[in-house]
C-alpha cells in the first residue's frame, strides 16, 4: 500500500463546519485523524502545507537523504550556530502527506522507561511509563509495525560484535524497558518499502466519510472567539492572495511539529510578548513557552574509509532498483542506520546518555554529499543535551520560514561538548575491535592526527549536525511556563490542543517518531473523552 492509497485528498477546500480540525498531516497528524475517525459521529478535517508526494525516494529506505532540499522539504537551516563555529546547520523537515514520517530514517527507538517517568516527574502527570506503555503497545499493531531490517549488512554485524568486545551488552530488544545496550534497529517497513503513519494509520482510514483531508493548504493563523479557538484560516497553494477559513465545532488540533507548531501560535498572537511585538504581530493570547525549550539531538561522528566490503556507496544501480521493486531486497531496502549501541557515561544515569550509530556508507556534508568511495559512518548522538534554543518568528508573513536556533553545545557548564567526546573516544575503541577493524582502511574524519582533546572538541563544533529529533517547543507540564496541560490543551484557551514532537518536555534517549505516535494515540483518546463528555 503506497501514498496512492489516500485518494480521498480533495482540491475543492470546504467551508463547512467539521467537529474536529488537525493542522499538519505528519506522524501526529496521520495517527490522530486515523483515531478519531474510527467513531464514524465525529467529522474530522485533516489540512496539510505539502503535497502528495510521488517520489519513489520516499518509498525506497536508503533514498530518504535525497529528499533533503528538494519539494517535500521546508528547506530550513539553523541560524548560526555560536557553538559549532557560526555554521547554519541544514535542518531537514517533511513537508507533505506523512510530513517527517514520509522522509525519516524509520529506526523505531522509543527510548528508556526513566525518561517517561522523569516526564511524569516534571508535571507531566499520568504520563509515566506505566501510563503511557499502553499507547505505545497500541500504536504498533497493524497500523504502525515494527519490523526487521530485510538485510542486514556485514558492517552492521561487525559494529554489533565489535561493540560487545568494549564491553556493551548485546540487546535483542532495543526498546526493552531498559534500552541500553548495542543491537539491530527496528524499522518502519514492510516488503522492504516505507511503511509510514501515512500508509499504516491513515491507509485505514482512506474510505471514511467522516474524514477530509486537504493537501497544498498552508494554515496562517488559528481563529479565536474570546479565549476559544474556533477553526483556522488557511491559503491554498497558488491563491496566495486568498485566505479561507475552516471551523471547528469541538477542537482544533494542532499538528503542525515542533518547528511548524509554534510558528503557527506566534502567527496567531499566542506567544512571548516581545518576541509577538518584534514583529509587529497583536499578542491576542500571552504564552512565553511557546517557541522556547527547542531540543534537539546533535550527532557527529568518525568517517572511515572502508576495504574489503561493499558498502551502500554503489547501491544506487539499476540492478538493485530491480530487486528493490520487484523482491522488496537488495541494498536499497537500508535505512543507513542499522544499529546503534545505547551507553551511559556514568554508571548511576537513570537512562543512555550517548547513542552510537552504525550507517554501512559515509554520510557527508549533513547528508546533501552522495559517497563516491566505500567506507562507513560511526555516528555519536547527544541523547539528553543540556543546551535548549528556540524557534522565533523572522516575520508576520506566514509563508516566511521561521528562525530556528537550537542554541548546540550551549550550555553554560560545556556538559554536552563533554558528553560528545566521551562518545568519539568511545566510538574508536569500538572501531579498532574485531571484526570491524578489518574493515577499516582509513579513519578520514576527524582522521588519525586528531587525537587530544582539542583536535576532537574542533571537530565537533567543525561537523556536528542534526540528527532530526527537534521537540519540546510548546513544552507540557504543569507550571506557569508549560504551554499546553497533561491533556495537551494549550494553557488559557479553549478548544484547542497540541499533539506532536513540541509537547515533549524532555527528549528521549531514544529517537522522537515512535513517542510521536504515542502522544497522537493519548491526545485520540483525551479528544474522544472531552467530546462524549461534551
Ligand atoms: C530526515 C529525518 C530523519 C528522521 N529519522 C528518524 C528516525 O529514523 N526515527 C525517528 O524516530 N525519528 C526520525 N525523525 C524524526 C521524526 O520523523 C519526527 O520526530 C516526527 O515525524 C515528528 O512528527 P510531528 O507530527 O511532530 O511532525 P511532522 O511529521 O514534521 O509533521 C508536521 C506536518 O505539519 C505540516 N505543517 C507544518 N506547518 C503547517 C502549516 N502552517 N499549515 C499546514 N501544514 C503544516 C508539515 O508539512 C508536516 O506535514 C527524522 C526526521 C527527519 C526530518
């Protein structure tokens, strides 16, 4: 089942009323709409920015880095970043049916028990593990299944054993309640194709009655009545001139990610006062979390010239295209990151601080580079970063992009440029272990005269990039500066809800699209309760 499955997009932009408006068609968004319209009295609209896309890239796995800066991208980039040496990091996000779940790398990673208790711990009440465990073994049934690489390439199994003579415990399953340890990633796929939120929740839900779904529609604004949100303006592709509305009887939901969510608020005039008047935007709705609290996993790592082995360098044939299409095989069906090792620094963390990533090609230049020799990334992720940023309007005009400054290895202590040095020493000792340093011809990058600690703070701050995990920008909790409640209604107004990556208070040591899912699967049922209530 490809994205040709959800045919019910329609070109005609309706102005009637629905009960329920979601704004962003990505993993949050395809899960909810999916949800809530498994009850056929509750009529949902689903309005998307993108497209439906029909690049294969975003069927074939080890594809995904070319969708990087092309149409079903937003194309951002950081502003500079102070902590790697001023540089703009490219900053991937999907724009289009499936959004980010359409261009992911698909590892399914939820991250460690502690971290959902520590949530629960910071306001987020009924969101510890025991809480939350049941969406989670909900969403990955049919509509989200967890599934095994079709192949699994020898630098991955070599990682894999050669992590083990350091000392890290082989893992059967990485999103066992305690993650830690070094194994095989599972992935969103089926028949060696993407198998997205697009194709598993919303496939569902194509041929409801009770679901619209509208594409190439950039929402402007959320429509306020008093302190109650009731519908949003939206400009439909090409009648830029033109703004329509959308009503919502119940609830507008908010999909629209952790970047697109918060930017959508400010345009509103939900926001910090200042950062709202900067721009010359009328603060209806005085909120200073939204746009702060920006997180984000940074990841850098060692490049190494590889011999002996294949590598995905010449996957890209029209050989393995064949076998790809036909068999749902061959090296096209990689997701380039295979395995990981999940480690703590020290020994009395509640959760990994520190993920190691296996990617059997070398992965260049934040990803626009395609390799033209063999060889292999050993990538080093800052799981739980102290540095947080934010995400601030450039200006009023809703088409404009946002300013996204993540604020990496900012903080004031130097914890996280610490942490990532930990993990390149870590990180060598694994390469130079059998059986994957007989792989191993040449390390490139930081390359072998890096070798104090200075040479390898430089290449951090040098090449460190985004491993596309932003959250926490319209963070839940309980406290003044929280913007939306543990029910995910946005403080201080009525009727409407946030449910994507921006809620999470504090990242996982694990990756953000799975938790995603299972905070679009809790918002199902709090929007269901709120209306039979209703
Ligand atoms: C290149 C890449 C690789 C990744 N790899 C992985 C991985 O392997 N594993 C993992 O767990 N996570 C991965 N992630 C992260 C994961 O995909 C995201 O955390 C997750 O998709 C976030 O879901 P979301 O619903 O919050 O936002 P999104 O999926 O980004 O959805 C937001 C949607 O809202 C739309 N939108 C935004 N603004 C508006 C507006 N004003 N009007 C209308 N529509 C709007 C967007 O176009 C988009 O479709 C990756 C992300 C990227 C970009």
């Amino acid at each position: 089942m490809g994205n040709d499955s959800v045919t019910r997009v329609e070109q005609s932009y309706p102005r009637r009323m629905h009960d329920v408006v979601i704004v962003g068609a990505g993993t949050a968004g395809c899960v909810l709409a999916s949800r809530l319209t498994e009850d056929p009295g509750v009529s949902v609209l689903l309005i998307e920015a993108g497209h439906r896309s029909r690049k294969l890239e975003t069927k074939i796995p080890a594809a995904f880095s070319r969708l990087y800066r092309t149409s079903v991208d937003w194309g951002d980039s950081t502003t500079p970043q102070s902590g790697l040496d001023g540089r703009e990091v490219v900053f991937p996000r999907g724009r289009m049916l499936g959004g980010s779940a359409a261009m992911n790398a698909m590892m399914v990673l939820r991250g460690h028990r502690a971290d959902y208790d520590d949530w629960a711990a910071r306001g987020c009440t009924g969101w510890s593990w025991a809480d939350i465990e049941p969406a989670f073994a909900r969403s990955a049934r049919a509509e989200f299944p967890l599934a095994e690489l079709p192949e699994r390439h020898v630098l991955a199994e070599a990682f894999v054993h050669a992590a083990q003579a350091v000392g890290i415990p082989y893992s059967e399953d990485l999103n066992a309640e305690d993650n830690a340890g070094v194994g095989f990633v599972p992935v969103s796929q089926r028949r060696g194709r993407r198998f997205s939120v697009l194709d598993g929740y919303l496939g569902a839900a194509r041929r409801r009655p009770n679901l619209t779904v509208v594409t190439a529609a950039l929402v402007t604004r959320v429509l306020l009545e008093g302190d109650r949100a009731i519908g949003v303006t939206y400009r439909v592709e090409g009648e830029d001139e033109v703004e329509d509305e959308a009503l919502a009887g119940a609830e507008v939901i908010l999909c629209a990610g952790a970047i697109g969510t918060p930017q959508l608020l400010q345009l509103s005039g939900i926001g910090p006062r200042a950062a709202l008047e900067n721009v010359g935007i009328e603060v209806r709705h005085e909120l200073p979390g939204v746009g702060a609290n920006l997180l984000d996993h940074l990841a850098n790592g060692l490049l190494v010239r590889t011999k002996g082995v294949e590598t995905l360098a010449t996957a890209e044939s029209l050989r393995n295209l064949a076998t790809w299409a036909l068999c749902g095989r061959g090296p096209l069906t990689s997701n380039l990151g295979e395995a990981v090792a999940f480690v703590r620094t020290r020994p009395d963390l509640p959760a990994p601080d520190l993920e190691l990533l296996l990617a059997p090609v070398l992965f260049e230049e934040e990803g626009l580079k395609q390799p033209t020799e063999h060889g292999l990334t050993l990538a080093v992720v800052l799981l739980r970063p102290r540095s947080v940023g934010t995400v601030t309007l450039h200006s009023a005009d809703p088409r404009a992009l946002p300013a996204i400054d993540p604020g990496y290895l900012g903080d004031p202590g130097g914890e996280d440029v610490a942490t990532m040095l930990h993990g390149l020493r870590l990180a060598r000792r694994i390469l130079s272990q059998e059986p994957l340093a007989g792989f191993v011809d040449a390390e490139l990058l930081p390359g072998p005269d890096a070798r104090s600690d200075d040479d390898l703070r430089a290449h951090i701050r040098q090449l460190s990039q985004t491993l596309y995990h932003p959250a926490g920008t319209c963070r839940m909790g309980s406290d003044p500066v929280a913007v939306v409640d543990p029910l995910l209604r946005v403080r201080g107004l009525d009727s409407l809800r946030i449910a994507d990556a921006s809620v999470i208070p504090v990242l996982p040591s694990g990756h953000t699209n799975w938790p995603t899912v299972m905070i679009a699967e809790r918002a199902a049922t709090f929007v269901a309760a709120a209306t039979t209530r209703g």
